[in-house]
C-alpha cells in the first residue's frame, strides 16, 4: 500500500517513521507549504515526490491513501478532497474544528465508502490500550481520570519550538484527546459536562487556560487541565483512577500510582502508538471495515466538543 502524508511537522514525521516500521508499506508523495521544508524531509525519508501542490500529491495513481497532519483549519476541506479523489483518509486529531464540518465528514465517508479515521492516537498508545482492555474485561472499573495538558506557548509555537503558520486552540485540539478517551473508556457520550475558559491572548485569540469536567452515565468522572501558560514540562499525563488501583498513562508509557514502571509488552504489535494506529487504518482499508476511531466512532468527541464551545458563547453573552 502507497502513502501521501500531507504537512512536514512533528505529526508528519510520527507518521513517516510509523509507515516506514511497517512491512510493505510505503510514502510515495509528501505535501507541505514550503518546498525547501518539503524537499528535506522528503530526502531524509526516501519518499519519492515531494511538492507544495496539494492536489498533484493526492491525485497520484502510486497513493492509495492519505495521511493528514496539516493545520487543523485545513482538515475538513482536504479530507473531502481526499474522499472525493478515491483516497482513503487518516485525519490527524482533531478532525475538524467545528461539529457541522464533522458532520459533514462523516456523511461523505458513508456516501464514498472509503475508509476515513480520525487521529486519536491515545485509544493505540500501549498505556492506554492496557487500561482499556482491562475495562472492557471488568477487572477494572474506573472511578476518575484526572488529566492536564500543559504547553508553554505564548508566542505561536510549534511541539518542537519553530514558528507556526496556525494557531492552535486548546478545546478544539488538545481537550479533544481527553475528551474521546473518556468516552472510549466509559463506552458512551458523558451525561453532565462543564467547561470554563480564562482570557483570551490579545494576539493568538484563544484562551490560554481551560477547565473540563464530565460524569459518565456510569458514575464515573473526568477533570481535565489545560493551559498554554504553563512554564514547564510539557505533555499529556492521563491518571486513572480506578477501584483495583491507579494507573499513570503518559504517551506510551504506563506507570502506577507509585511510579512504577508497568510492562505493556504483547498490548499490541508495536510499543509506538503511532505505528498501531497507522496499522488500525491499514488494516481497516484492507478488510474493508471501520476504523477504531473512525470519523463516526469519533464524532462523540466533537459533539461533546461542541458542548462545551456553547456553554463558552452562553458565558460571553
């Protein structure tokens, strides 16, 4: 199977060193916005065809599907593109900013048949998965994940430290990955959600700092930090909370509730989350099925996104 990853960035590269792991598979067109960025890292990687021209990598006869990891405001348009050119698609998280472009995603991807995923790379981090398999078994029950995203950014910043050519948006973006493992977690949309959001930067437009909670229908419970004001390490930690222990899942390390290191090993193929992810849509396009996370499956999290965009605008008025 043939490749076209679309954006250079830290997410484009996750996801050429995650194809390049899997036996067969190939990158045979890269697209970003500037052809010296492109050119590079399509020579350090083997790939082929490397151009700006985002329809010339698309529609190549060698791509039998595309990965994109380009701003999150590009998302919808060129997923419908993908869609509509016979292209598979994997969409990195978030898939859309809005629910009504997911929305409409979703009803493309039924219309074309093609396989469309949405990029929750958490549901494949071996962490997560172990925590995960251990619910649906019932040897856990999970009682409260605790969560916070932290980034220092007050400048329009990439994970990586250069310049950004978007700006990014913490609801949209970063609460979304907590937001869908709840939900993936406790098996259903929650049943009482707030959120609360501090001021917005005069330059960026976003708000800096945010607050989530949820309840499941289960009783279970989430609160999620976030802020891009926070001077220090930067990451994701997910605590869960549950009634046989806690458990400390951060990317794809797992740890208890003492910092002990928890051997994932066997959880899935790969100790890289991005690589089973990346196996899930191969295997979804070459079965011809449903994604895990695919666009349906993850349109829970937008709506729920949603929610939470509307209890801001209630607070603004």
């Amino acid at each position: 199977m043939k490749f076209c990853i679309v954006g250079n960035g830290a997410m484009g590269v996750a996801h050429l060193k995650a194809i390049n792991a899997i036996p067969g598979m190939q990158v045979t067109a890269l697209q970003s916005r500037t052809k010296e960025g492109t050119e590079k890292t399509a020579a350090e990687y083997k790939v082929p065809f490397a151009t700006t021209d985002f329809q010339a990598a698309i529609t190549r006869k060698d791509v039998d599907a595309v990965i994109l990891t380009s701003p999150t405001q590009m998302h919808h348009d060129q997923a419908e593109a993908c869609l509509k050119a016979g292209k598979h698609v994997l969409i990195e998280i978030p898939m859309t900013d809005s629910l009504k472009d997911a929305e409409h995603l979703v009803k493309l991807q039924k219309e074309t048949g093609l396989v469309a995923m949405a990029g929750h790379v958490r549901r494949f981090n071996p962490g997560h998965q172990w925590v995960h398999k251990r619910i649906v078994s019932g040897d856990l029950t999970l009682q409260q994940l605790q969560a916070h995203t932290y980034f220092f950014r007050r400048k329009n910043m990439n994970a990586l430290g250069a310049p950004r050519s978007w700006v990014d948006h913490l609801l949209w973006h970063h609460a979304c990955h907590t937001v869908d493992m709840f939900i993936y977690q406790t098996g259903d949309v929650p049943e009482q959600i707030y959120g609360v959001e501090g001021p917005h930067h005069p330059e960026l437009g976003i708000a800096m700092d945010m607050g989530i909670v949820m309840k499941a229908k289960n009783g279970a419970i989430c609160t999620l930090s976030l802020s891009f004001n926070n001077d220090g390490p930067i990451g994701s930690p997910f605590r869960y909370i549950c009634d046989k222990g806690t458990y400390i899942a951060f990317y794809d390390q797992l740890k208890d509730g003492h910092e002990n290191m928890i051997d994932t090993t066997g959880v899935d193929v790969s100790q890289v989350g991005f690589e089973n992810q990346d196996r899930e849509f191969i295997k979804a396009i070459q079965e011809n099925r449903q994604p895990n996370s695919s666009v349906e499956d993850a349109l829970r999290a937008m709506q729920t996104l949603d929610r939470v965009e509307q209890q801001f605008a209630k607070f603004k008025k």
